[in-house]
C-alpha cells in the first residue's frame, strides 16, 4: 500500500464522517435559492411519498412540542427571576434560557413521543426538498414551470 492509496483511504474516511455536510450544501449553498412553499405544498408532498410523507409530518408535528417548551420554560424561570430579582438584565437572561432549556426539553420529547430518534430526519426533509426542486423546475421544451 503506497502513500498515496493511504492518503486516499482517509480521504474516503473523512468524507463518511462529513456527509452532514452535503445536506447543507444542497439547502443552503445555493446561487438561487429555491421559492417559499406553503403548508399545502407540504401536505401534498406527504400524501404523494409514503415513506418519507409521515416521518416529515411527525418533523412538523414535532415542533409543537419545542414551541410550547420554550414558552413554558421562558414564562417560569422568567417569573421565578421576576419575583426574586428584579433586575431587569437578570430577567432577561433568565426568561432567555428558560426558552432555550424549555425548547430543548421539548424537543427531547417530542423525540420519544413520535419516535424521531427511529427516522432519518435528514433524509425526510432532503426528499422533500428534491421533490419542491423538481416540482419548480421549468419544463425543458416550453420554460412553462410545470413538467410538461
């Protein structure tokens, strides 16, 4: 095995460890970005795709729980600073990070509730992405923005 062959092997080995990478490549690295969709674009790319339609679904139907975590987590540590500080900078800051902590902590269940930890969520939300690109893509024979 000559250097060069080692040299390319771990390549290859760093390239599996940052194949996260791709996906924010093809998401945000590009010249145009791609049109804004709406919840009814979604709910036909989760009705047309039966594999990766109910794990984006659950995705979306995930981030409830985030919401609601972080607003419960900045209205309590909020308030608990509130009424022992009053310090507006402290109140702030706690309100703050009663958001983030109440934000990831729903997060987590929302994880163990639709069972996310069992899906490629990166794959969902990149199949959805290809399907939006070739769903906007202009035709080739007339630039009509549909597939003719």
């Amino acid at each position: 095995m000559g250097i060069g062959e080692h040299f390319e092997g771990v390549k290859q080995h760093w390239a599996s460890n940052f194949a996260f990478l791709d996906y924010f490549k093809k998401v945000y690295g590009r010249a145009e970005p791609l049109p804004k969709w709406s919840d009814a674009d979604v709910n036909e790319f989760i009705a047309s795709d039966p594999v990766y339609g109910p794990q984006l679904k659950a995705l979306r139907e995930s981030r409830k729980f985030a919401l609601a975590g972080g607003f419960v987590g900045a209205a309590h540590l909020g308030g608990v600073a509130l009424k022992f500080s009053k310090a507006p900078h402290g109140v702030l800051l706690a309100t703050g990070f009663g958001a983030i902590t109440g934000a990831v902590l729903g997060s987590e269940v929302a994880e163990h509730w639709y069972q996310l930890y069992k899906m490629d969520k990166q794959g969902a939300n990149l199949r959805f992405i290809y399907w939006w690109e070739d769903k906007r893509m202009p035709c080739p024979t007339c630039n009509c923005g549909l597939q003719c």
